[in-house]
C-alpha cells in the first residue's frame, strides 16, 4: 500500500513540475494557460488519491469519510479549473490580448 502511496504522490509531483515548466516556457498568455489548466488538474488528482488511500491506512468510518471528502475537493477541482481557464481566456479576449505568432526571420 505505501508502494501505491508513493507512486501517486510522485506522479502528482511530476504533472506539478511539469506544470510549472510549462507555464515558465509557453510564450504567451493563451498557451500559458493549458499547462496551467491540464497538468495542475492531473496533479491534484494524483495528489489527493495518494493522501486519501494513505488515509485508509488504519481503516475506520472516520477515515473513509476524510477520504471521501478529498475526493469530493477533487471533482469540484475538475469542474472549476476549465470553467475558470474558460473565463480567463474570454476576458483576455476582451481586453484585446493577442494571440502569439512566430516572427520569420530576416536575411
């Protein structure tokens, strides 16, 4: 079971810093915001079913309830993160936010 703990919690770590690289390499505001959206989703998902099933390490009723509350934190985590990436994209559109477009080189 600590071997499974273990494996998510170093899965999540992985989506987290990939997450962030993402987020530092992307070029502009649009692109920033799929790494940002997609791997942090994937990481708190990762994340939170390692600390619930190590939470059912001693089970009990009270365990199983904490578990079950993390992971209710996890599906409203997957309904708000594309709503609110949604949200940020349409108001970078309103205020006149430019897609990115590759500059060709001269000579």
């Amino acid at each position: 079971m600590d071997i499974l703990v273990i494996l998510f919690l170093v899965t999540g770590l992985f989506f987290f810093l990939g997450g962030a690289v993402g987020i530092i390499r992307m070029p502009d505001f649009y692109s920033r915001l799929h790494p940002a959206g997609k791997l942090d989703t994937l990481g708190i998902f990762a994340m939170v079913t390692g600390l619930a099933i190590y939470n059912l390490h001693h089970f009990s009723f009270d365990a199983l309830l904490l578990s079950a509350k993390m992971f209710l934190i996890v599906f409203f985590v997957f309904l708000s993160s594309p709503t609110a990436t949604h949200s940020i994209v349409d108001a970078g559109m309103r205020a006149g936010l430019r897609h990115w477009t590759k500059k060709k080189r001269k000579g």
